[in-house]
C-alpha cells in the first residue's frame, strides 16, 4: 500500500510508523442546522491531499437522541456532497429528539470529543481516529478470538466474514463492528470491510467504503452503555424456550437409524436432551433441500419419534446451490434470476461440498419467496423440522472468488490492503466484483449471512406463523441478533477453546446476540479428552444460552454417554442443572441487556455473571483442585449445585480459595437474591408439568428476585410476571399478568404454576412451616399457588 505518509518506525508500541501531516485534515468551510434537531457542516480537503483519489467535498451530519438527562446518544454521518455513497442496508433504530447542537466554527476541524487526528476519505478508503479513555478496559471491537479485554498496543483487528477456524487475531465468521470502553459505546454501522487498531488514547478505524456512520452512546453506567447500544441495533429475538435445552449434533451420523441410535443411547443413559441434530450427512449427494433416499429413508420416522418424547429437530442448510442439471433449486432460480452474478452478467459459479454450486443474492427482491419454497419442499417430504441451522453463509467457496478467479478490478485488489486471512478478499469466498441486486459483492460481503438469516426467519414465519422460529447462523452482522442465534464456529477441543469462549459470549451479548454458544467440547482436533469434555458442559450449562454438542467427521465420539460411568454422572448432574435453570435463564434472557456480563472494569476474564443472580467461577484447566475466586460483594454466596454450602465473604478479602470437585464446579447464588428454578425432567415439556422451586439466598433477612412465564412456543403468548422480595424474613409474592383473564393461566401459559419447595441457602429449612398472614389458604397439598398472586398480595413468613 502506498500512503504518502512519514514513516518513522518507534520502539513505542503506542506510537505509529505512519503519520500524516497537520494539513491532510478537512476543513469546515460551512455550518448550521438541518433542522431543529441536526447539525451539519460542509468539509473541504486540502489542495494537495495525502491520500491519492480524496473526495473534495464532504458534507457532516450529527444528530442526539436523548434517553435520560444522564444517557443519549450521538450519531455522526459522514459522507460525499452528493449523498451517493454505498449505506448498510439495515436501519438502526434511532429517533433525533434534541436540539444539543455541537459547537462548530468555520476554519476548524471536526470538534476533539468526536474524532481525532486526521480525516482520510476516499472512494475505497477511510480512515478516522476517536479519542478513547486511557484509563477504562476496552470490550468488543468484532468478532474474534483472545483476551476479553482489547489489548492498547497498536493491536489491530480486520473485520471481512471468511470461513476459518477462530484463531487469534484473523478476521472470522461475523461483522460486528462495536467496542465499549467505560461508559461509552461506539457503533460503526458501515457493512464493507473495515480494520480496527486501538491505541492507548484512540481507536483508529479504517474502512474499504461506504460512509462514516458513528454511533456514539454516552451511559450513565457500563450496562447502561450497553442497553443503549442494543436499543440502537434492535433488541433480540425472543426464541422458543426449547432453545435454551440440551443440543446434540455432529458431522458424521451417517443415517437415520445412527441418529436414533444416539437418541436412544441418551434416553438409556438418563441424559436430558432437549434437541437432536443433523449435519449434511442426510442430504442426497450434499444438495440441499433433497434426502438420501438410502440411509436417510427413515428420517421422518425417526423425526416422528423425537417429536413424541417431547423433543425437537434442527437440521442444517448451505447457501450453495448446486448446478446439477434438473436439481429443482437450481433450475428454480435460475428462472427466477435468482444468483449472484459474475462479470458478464451470468451467475457466478463457485464450488461447495455438492461441487460446482451458485449462490443465491439475497437482496433480490424475490429471494424470500424462493427460499420459503425450497424449505417448504423439504418438510413436505416428511422432514418435519423445529428450526434450521444456516452455515458456510460467509459466503464460504472452496475456489477462490469463482471456477475462474477474479477479474483484475480495483474491487478486488483495492489499494488499500486490509490485513485478512491469505491476504486476499475473494481467498475462500466470492468476488467482490460481482453484482447483486443492493449493490457489488464488494459493499454486500459482510452482511450475506444477515440476508440469509432474513430469508430463512421469513420461510419458518411463513411455514407456520404462530411459531417462534429458530434459526442459527454461522456469519452475522448488526441487527443479526434481531433474527437469529449464533455460534462460534470451528472452534478446537482445548482447554484455551473453553477460556475464550467466555470472551466470545461477552461480546456477543454486548452486540445483542444473546442466543450465543460454541461447540461444546470442540469442535475438532485434538480428539476431545473426558476432564476437558466434563467440565466445558459443566460451564456450558451457565455460559451458553446455546447449548450444543458438535463435533467433526472421522473423530471419536463426544456425547455425554461415550465417558466413562464418573464422567456420564457428572454430566448428568450438570444437564439436569440445567433443565432446573430453564425458567431463570429464559427469564434473565428477556428482561436483561445481557445474558452473560463480565466482572466489569476489571482484568478478570475467567468468571462471569449469569443475569444478577448467579456468578460462575469455571475449571479452565486440567486436574484443578482448587481455585481462586473474586467475589465482588460482601455476603453468603451459596452453592447452585449444593445450596447448603456457603462461602462467607467479606468486603476486605473478596479473593477466596475454592476447592474443586469433579461433579460441579464453582457456581454461586449471589447474596440478596430470589431464584425460580424447576425440577429436574429429561425435557423441558416434562419439567414445565411439575412444581416449582424457590431459592432464597438472604443478606440482612432480605432478597429479591423476578420471573416471566410463557407458553414458551407461540410468537404472541401471554405472560405472567412473579415478583419476589424478603425484608425482615418475610416473603412477599405478587404476580402481573397480561392475560385478560387470570383464570386457567396454567393452562393457556402450558405450564405448572405452584411453587413446591421453598429452599433457603444454607440451612436445613422446613418449609411445611410456612405460615401465612391470611391462614393456609394457598397452601394447596403443600403447593404455593401462584396464580392466586395475581388478584393480591400475601406475606409468607419464614420460620
């Protein structure tokens, strides 16, 4: 890349090699308002610009959408005089509602507290640096692999969706250009690729195009910040509560009758599991939408039966279509015009698992309609699926950019080289010179797996419009979250792959993908071991809302029952916890910003919280007999797994050495909380039929706690909301409701609505001895009916 600009290498690692001079900055030649709620000003370059090919003229937009008198947010646009450039083609949701003007002379530059050092703006090339706190940890910034907090060295991340295994410091599967830093969040809506380098004092961000379109959210906390960012992309989708069990898949269950066999083997083994799965092995010839009529002839059948254990089945979809001559999909679009289209105007032809394949454009206006009939086809032939597992939507191409290569294009080999896997933007992928509908490959890369999320999310609405879909995706952008779940990819089976994860989690919840996992236990090699395998589902169980067991071909088995007898107890031992969790954690999951939140403003990466209520403190390593864990308030902190074991900790010694065993790990109820858990069952509809537990974990004779209820499948349920609060060792109960009539709200809302057991942490608690202000009135065969909550109060008091 040649930049023009002084080079003047540094033993500093804050410091750049390349720098521009004073003058290669725009000038404000024009300001005023828009109206009553923007500002603008007219930029103009210098007469002799750094950077070759600078647009002369550009014209600067910024706009407040205020929350709060502590908390807005600020959105500054910058783009060409004529407003021709290249835009995301998802809209943040963002309402201009104040008159703040920034101040803005005539002569200067942009003001210091937006950007920083010189404005570089050229048709494939911008560059801007934001003035960061030097003080505060910095979160986020894409997806990626490494520690939880960004590193303030010059280090430096590309953003360009490559199919690849996540390893450090390569650009991956997704386009999430946020990073968060204190109470300040910053959103690059910008869809081309991008590089991030972060400086002690800035961020430098460099783009292949498009536009500056800055978000930049001012909290009046660090989870304030990341509520705003999430009310700027859109909040996430709200799943199927089937979503939040026991996944199992893997590449290689070679027929039907494997998948049953696996199914079964985890019934025998008193494993619950709530989902089974299917890779591309049940495709006919690795084609989508079609079966293999041979070992795959009893799939329905076999779909049947998971159906009648009260299970679910996901299956998965490439976006590659193949060009076999008279493959219906393929003649299909073909008639539809449907492909994504090479240089000459015919569709690009590139190769996947089924061989030559073509790629459908989904910004083409019909595109929704092609894919609603392709799903459609297949679970007409009996495939009856729950939800749908969309991979290699990068897009993933095992040619380079096509059969042919890529034509020489300032597209395809802009000049500035951002730093991506094999050096090369089509390496694995598509050309960026080829056409779509909304656009060039170029400007449309990074948001094909959105687009096919989109896609897919309208077929399953379309297939059955009462119904919660699930989807899953390998690439995401912003607003992905909005549609769909993620997880992490090919990830490895290595006790670093189980630390990094809870990076990943972090960030994916910051970004406003809460439904979010990894491959539990890995992935692929080296072949899983059982401690390792052992204790990712142990922490799985807390980290993953996701919660999935995948592995590759010709590896050794990994599910739950393949282990040794002490092995399969412990994991059984965990996936029960999780079954008894699936109200608490569904619940966390639509009433927090995050499902899974770090020790904030801290260099701890190897705990997190789950919601409010439980802090999680996971075995990273082998043979681990104890561990040393932060806790960051003053308090019992009692066991999940063993309520009636405590740490007792106070506010001058928050470290405290925690010993290990090989049937939980470190999991605590934090001091001053109310939890609803359920009983244990091998599925979820079998659990939602039995009682309710209350666990109460006091400080000062006081908790508090919440939980929303739902019939966990339909997009437009009723609700009921419980509140719980202790003061004074006296338990209140209230309930709200959205249903227009309280009673059979078991029934509409499809679950059992009595608490059983009262649990409080600690101590051996008698709860038969409850007693209430109004008599035993609600006491119903040692059952506290909820639902009489709803139409009044009533006070418990605990003996």
């Amino acid at each position: 890349m040649k930049s023009n600009c002084c080079w003047v290498p540094s033993d500093d690692k804050n410091a750049p090699w390349c720098t521009y001079t004073s003058n290669s900055d725009y000038t404000i030649v024009q300001h005023g308002l828009l109206n009553s709620n923007s500002g603008f000003a007219k930029l103009t370059r210098p007469d002799h610009p750094t950077w070759p090919d600078t647009l002369a003229n550009l014209f600067f937009q910024i706009d407040r959408q205020l929350f709060s008198e502590t908390s807005f947010v600020d959105r500054l646009q910058i783009t060409d005089s004529s407003n021709s450039r290249h835009r995301h083609t998802e809209k943040p949701i963002f309402i201009a509602n104040s008159t703040f003007v920034p101040e803005i002379k005539d002569g200067e530059k942009l003001g210091k507290d937006y950007l920083t050092g010189p404005l570089i703006f050229s048709d494939q090339f911008i560059e801007f640096s934001i003035p960061l706190d030097p003080a505060s940890p910095l979160y986020g910034v894409g997806e990626r692999r490494g520690p939880l907090v960004v590193p303030r060295d010059g280090w430096a991340h590309s953003i360009w969706t490559r199919d690849v295994p996540p390893i450090v410091n390569l650009n991956l599967y997704g386009d999430q250009p946020v990073f968060l830093i204190g109470n300040t969040g910053y959103i690059f809506w910008n869809s081309n690729g991008k590089q991030f380098q972060a400086f002690k004092d800035r961020m430098t961000i460099r783009s292949l195009g498009g536009m500056i379109d800055l978000f930049i959210v001012r909290g009046n906390s660090t989870e304030n910040a990341v509520s705003l960012i999430q009310e700027i992309i859109g909040a996430t989708y709200s799943p199927p509560e089937w979503a939040f069990g026991y996944h199992l898949c893997r590449w290689g269950y070679n027929s039907s009758d494997e998948t049953w066999s696996v199914n079964q083997k985890m019934r025998e083994a008193k494993m619950p599991q709530e989902v089974q799965w299917n890779d591309i092995d049940y495709m006919d010839g690795k084609k989508d939408f079609t079966i293999d009529q041979d070992a795959f002839a009893s799939l329905p059948q076999v779909i049947n039966d998971i159906h009648a254990n009260g299970q679910k089945y996901v299956l998965i979809i490439d976006p590659a279509i193949s060009t076999t001559a008279n493959y219906y999909p393929y003649v299909n679009g073909i008639g539809e015009d449907i492909f994504i289209k090479d240089e000459t105007g015919a569709p690009a032809v590139g190769e996947v698992w089924p061989g030559a394949t073509v790629f459908p454009d989904f910004t083409h206006p019909n595109s929704n309609n092609y894919w609603l009939e392709m799903l459609s086809f297949l679970y007409t032939q009996g495939v009856e699926f729950d939800g749908i597992w969309i991979d290699m939507n990068e897009p993933s191409n095992f040619v380079a950019g096509s059969s042919k290569g890529c034509p020489i294009s300032s597209l395809n080999s802009p000049k500035f080289e951002l730093p991506v896997v094999d050096k090369s933007l089509f390496a694995k992928t598509l050309c960026p010179s080829y056409n779509q509908i909304g656009g060039t490959h170029y400007d449309l890369h990074n948001l094909y797996g959105l687009h096919e999320t989109k896609a897919t999310s309208y077929a399953l609405k379309a297939l059955n419009s009462d119904l919660k879909p699930f989807i899953l995706s390998r690439s995401t952008a912003l607003t992905s979250g909005r549609h769909a779940a993620h997880w992490t990819g090919d990830n490895f089976s290595k006790w670093e792959d189980l630390k990094y994860s809870i990076t990943a989690m972090v960030n994916l919840n910051i970004f406003g993908i809460k439904m979010a996992g990894v491959d539990v236990c890995g992935f692929q090699g080296p072949n899983a071991e059982e401690e390792m395998c052992v204790r990712w589902h142990q922490m799985g169980v807390f980290l993953y809302s996701f919660f999935r067991n995948h592995n590759t071909i010709g590896a050794p088995g990994q599910e739950p029952f393949v282990w040794s007898s002490k092995g399969q107890d412990a994991i059984r031992i965990a996936l029960e916890k999780r079954v008894e969790l699936v109200p608490y954690l569904s619940s966390t999951f639509k009433t927090e910003s995050m499902f899974i939140r770090p020790i904030w403003n801290s260099t701890i990466d190897t705990q997190f919280w789950v919601g409010r209520n439980i802090m999680v403190c996971p075995i990273l390593g082998p043979a681990m007999q104890f561990l040393d864990c932060f806790f960051p308030e003053a308090g019992n902190w009692c066991n999940v797994f063993e309520t009636n074991s405590c740490v007792q900790v106070d506010s001058g010694n928050p470290i405290r050495r925690i010993e290990t065993e090989m049937n939980s790990i470190p999991a605590f109820y934090a001091p001053k909380t109310a939890t609803i858990l359920q009983k244990k069952a091998m599925t979820l509809t079998k659990a939602r039929q039995l009682p309710l537990d209350l666990v109460l974990n006091l400080k000062n004779g006081e908790a508090e706690g919440e939980v929303v209820f739902d019939d966990g499948e339909t997009v437009n349920s009723e609700s009921l909301l419980l509140k719980i609060t202790v003061k004074n060792s006296l338990l209140k109960l209230s309930c709200e409701t959205d249903s227009k009539s309280k009673k059979n709200l078991e029934s509409k809302l499809k679950r059992n609505l009595n608490i059983g057991q009262i649990i409080k942490t600690g101590s051996s608690f008698n709860d038969s001895k409850l007693r209430f202000n109004s008599g035993n009135l609600f006491l119903n065969k040692n059952l506290l009916v909820l639902t009489e909550f709803c139409s009044k109060e009533y006070e418990i008091y605990l003996q």
